[in-house]
C-alpha cells in the first residue's frame, strides 16, 4: 500500500506543491526518505519515531520508503515532519488515507508529538486555497492560515488530538482569523526641535514614497528624525498587509508567540498593519542585506517591502552591499541566485538613510573640525557611489541643534497633523492606480507629473546645469507630483519644480 499526503516546498515566495508517498514493504527493516531532501528533512526520521513512540506506536520491523514528489525539486525545512507522520501512519492503517487526500499538511513535530510552528504557514494556507483543499497545521499558526481565506483549517496542538479529530472521537477548535493590532506608539515629531527644512523634506518623502537621505553632524538629530516616520505612514491596506506577511512568513518571523513590531508579524493572534521599518547595523553583510544564505531567506530589504529600510551611518556599509541595492530600489524586487536556488523576493521599499559629513562630523565647525578638512569629507562621501546617491530622490542637510533651540517649547504642530496631509496626498495618488508617486512611469508619469511651460522650462535649465542623468530628471517630476499633491494643486507648476529641484545634490559640501 502507497499512502498519498499533500504539502508544499517553499522557493522564495511562492509554494510548490509536493506529494508525501509513502510505501511500507516486506524487507529488511528500513527508514529511508528519498525526493532530494535536505539535512533538516532527513533528520525527521528520527523525530517521526520518537512522536509515534510517544504515542505508544511502534514502526513496523519493515521496509518503509517515504518519497518526496517530484524528486527533482529540492526539499528544506522541517515542515515536511507532519506529512511524513501522517502518510507513515496512513500507510500502517492508523488513520484513513482518503479523509487525507483533502488536506495540505505542514509544521514540524517534537520528540513528544507535538506539533510546534514552521516558517510559511501564510503560503501553505494560499496555496491550499487555490487547490481547493483544507490546511492542518500547528495550533499556534491557526491564525496566520485562516488569514488566506476560509479554506478548513485543522490548528492541532499535537498528533493525538489531530488523530483523534480525524477519527471523530473529539474535535478541534476552529481557529479565528488575526485581528488587527493597535499601531505602536513611536516618536512624535513634536520630539523634534527646529529641523524645519528635515522635516519638511520628510513629509515630502512619506508622502510620495521617495527615498530620502539627511546628511549633518553628530547629535542633529538625524536618526529621531528617521524613527519618526512610521508615525505618519499611512497604515497599510488588507492587501498590502497580507503581501508584507507572505515575506514575514517564508523568513519565520510570523508566529502568534513572537512579539515584534514588523508589518505583519502576529502579536498574540493579531496581524499588525503598521509599515515595516527595518534599520539593519552597518555591518550587515550582503546575503543579510539582499537575502541568500545556505537556506536562501529574505534580507532586510525585502522584509521592509511596502515599509521603510533605515541605513543610518551610510558610508560605513561596506560599499558593494550597499552597491547590492541598486537594482532593488530601481525594480522593487530582488532576484536571489546561487547555485541551489534562483529566488525573486519583493522589495518595494522607502529607503530613507543618514551620514554624517566627514569622519569626524564635524565639517564646517572650525572649532570642532578636523586638520584634513575640507578633504576628508571628499573621501568619506565617496564610500556612497554617485549611482547609489542617483537613486535618491532628496538630499537634506540637517543642521546642528544648539542649545538654544533645545530650551524651546514643542512645536504647535505633530505626526498626527502630519499624517493627515499625507494621507490626503496618498488618496490622490491612489486615484492614478499607483500605491505613490515614486512608482510613476511611463505614460502615467507624462499624463500626471508634466509640468506647465515655466515649470518645463525651469526643469530643462536646471538639468543642464546641474548636469542631470535621466533617472534625476524623472525623480524631480516625481517629487514635483508630490509637492503638489500636498499643496493641493492639480498642476505641476513652476514653483513645485523649483523645491524639487532644491533637494538634489550636485556634488560633496565642502
């Protein structure tokens, strides 16, 4: 007798169905798993045995051979446990194979037969969806599945009970789909004292998607700045919220017993939809950055898709990660490619990065500046290439802060006055079938982000001048859309060209 069991294999983000066959044999006694099974599915032999010895069954002094189909596709994870226990006591006469055949099963089991969370529950349950089958999975990812649709889902706690429900003698709670969690409380930006022309550029960014870098000394503020950006995001819609879970899912982050303030981690059976804001170290290496690995996982850069990747202290990355980057901020996406594994992870991602000036911070400030000055700005900025710094739309320089100006009181004016003209300048841009003005292109981009005649003829001046590359004269229109979108016009004029063009930056200050 073959028994049959569906599961799923995992390659980036997208779930690959995989048929558990399992054959038990007159022969010498043998556990063998075939299929091209990584050392973590190979090592479930032993698990499976100890879970059924803990239930008191004992494996047949057989032949049993567990084939993982389609053989050419490789297997990772211990998400394959559960499958292979089930088809192994389907074949032994334990449970009815058929009753079976209408389930995809995933989730890793213990020594003691519980069944414990695996990574990718989210698209297991999507992809038993589209099959039109139910999902049993472990009892504290019971959530995250019902999430996909209303596909049965079976949340076991352990293999008893799962056995026990299937032969009808008791049964499982129907899990309930994740609520949406409160959004955390960050700083504010009435934190933030003077700072007028950051914060102004700030809004601009949140409010268009654009990616901003804020280039100044030491203690100006620059990172409080950045925090404060989540604060006047708008939140994420249902469709974007499960897209960002789908990455925190296949890289394990999405289980109901962790506590995180990723978009799209569960908190206590909640599903948040506040924006991801990612800040790796700038020691971070490339496969953590970009994604890869032995197990290929999503980097930092696909786990802030629809959200915010924060590089404070930029130079100091190494250049070729942050060189990594370009094409995922220019695509929105990442294609992971090694030698096991070809994997595309999304990235549409906000990059918003801080620098000082120098080495020492200080340029500028006699008093306080170093004896290489003006030159050891030129070398610490060229760490950045001018490919990556085209890539940013806005570059500001945020000026210290003296005391002085730490002694006034809060501004009038805060995140939540903030977000509200950048939620009403979003809803525009959702009007042009765009998450935001950063993703224009083509004919979009010359229907809705064409200037009028002085505006064009300022624009042409400028990129002269400055000498502006193709992908800058498109950034500023985008940036001139969202200046004008929060001021409320429905043209591109010249004076929205002009603060566009007020944020590029032609060469190291010296």
């Amino acid at each position: 007798m073959v028994a049959l069991v569906q599961t799923v294999a995992y390659l980036g983000l997208d779930a690959r169905a995989v048929e558990v066959q399992c054959q038990v044999a007159a022969g010498m006694p043998r556990f063998a798993i075939v299929g091209l099974p990584d050392k973590a599915v190979g090592e479930s032999r032993e698990r499976v045995q100890s879970a059924l010895a803990s239930m008191g069954l004992a494996l047949p002094p057989k032949r049993i051979t567990i084939n993982l189909s389609p053989a050419d596709l490789p297997k990772e994870g211990s998400h394959y446990d559960l499958p292979i226990a089930l088809a192994l006591l389907a074949a032994m006469g334990v449970t009815d194979a058929e009753q079976l055949a209408d389930f995809v099963a995933v989730g890793e089991l213990a020594l003691d037969g519980r069944i414990v969370p695996s990574p990718g529950v989210l698209l297991a349950a999507l992809h038993a969806s589209e099959e039109e089958k139910g999902l049993i999975c472990p009892a504290v990812q019971g959530s995250e599945a019902r999430w996909a649709s209303d596909v049965p889902v079976l949340a076991a706690p352990d293999l008893v009970s799962l056995l026990n429900h299937l032969k009808g003698t008791s049964r499982l709670p129907d899990p309930e789909p994740g609520e949406v969690a409160e959004a955390a409380c960050g700083p504010d930006l009435k934190q933030v004292k003077g700072q007028e022309t950051a914060k102004r550029a700030l809004e601009i960014a949140a409010a268009g998607g654009h990616n901003l870098l804020m280039i100044g000394p030491p203690g100006a503020g620059k990172s409080l700045l950045a925090s404060c950006l989540p604060g006047i995001l708008p939140p994420l819609s249902p469709a974007e919220a499960l897209e960002a879970s789908m990455v925190a899912s296949v890289a394990g982050t999405l289980e109901a017993s962790m506590v995180a303030s990723v978009a799209g981690t569960l908190e206590g059976g909640k599903i948040s939809r506040t924006r991801p804001f990612r800040a790796p170290h700038h020691s971070a290496s490339m496969a953590a950055l970009t994604g890869g690995g032995l197990r290929v996982k999503p980097g930092e850069v696909s786990l802030a898709h629809l959200g915010v990747l924060f590089l404070d202290e930029l130079p100091e990355f190494q250049r070729a990660v942050l060189d990594s980057l370009r094409q995922p901020l220019e695509t929105g996406k990442v294609d992971v490619a090694r030698a096991n594994a070809h994997v595309a992870y999304p990235a549409r991602v906000q990059l918003v990065a801080a620098m000082n000036p120098c080495r020492c911070g200080h340029l500028g400030d006699a008093a306080l500046a170093c004896s290489r000055a003006p030159r050891c700005a030129a070398d610490y900025q060229s760490k950045v290439s001018g490919p990556m710094l085209d890539r940013i739309d806005l570059h500001v320089e945020v000026d210290p802060v003296s005391a002085a100006d730490l002694a006034l009181p809060p501004p009038a004016e805060g995140s939540a006055e903030v977000a509200a003209r950048v939620a009403t300048a979003r809803a525009l841009q959702g009007k042009r079938g765009v998450r935001s003005n950063a993703e224009l292109e083509g004919d979009a981009l010359e229907e809705f982000a064409t200037p009028d005649d002085a505006g064009r003829q300022l624009l042409v001046q400028a990129a002269e001048a400055m000498r502006l590359s193709a992908r800058s004269y498109t950034r500023i229109l985008r940036v001139a859309r969202t200046i004008a979108d929060l001021a409320g016009s429905t043209d591109v004029g010249r004076v929205h060209v002009a603060e566009a063009l007020s944020y590029r930056r032609q060469a190291p200050r010296a």
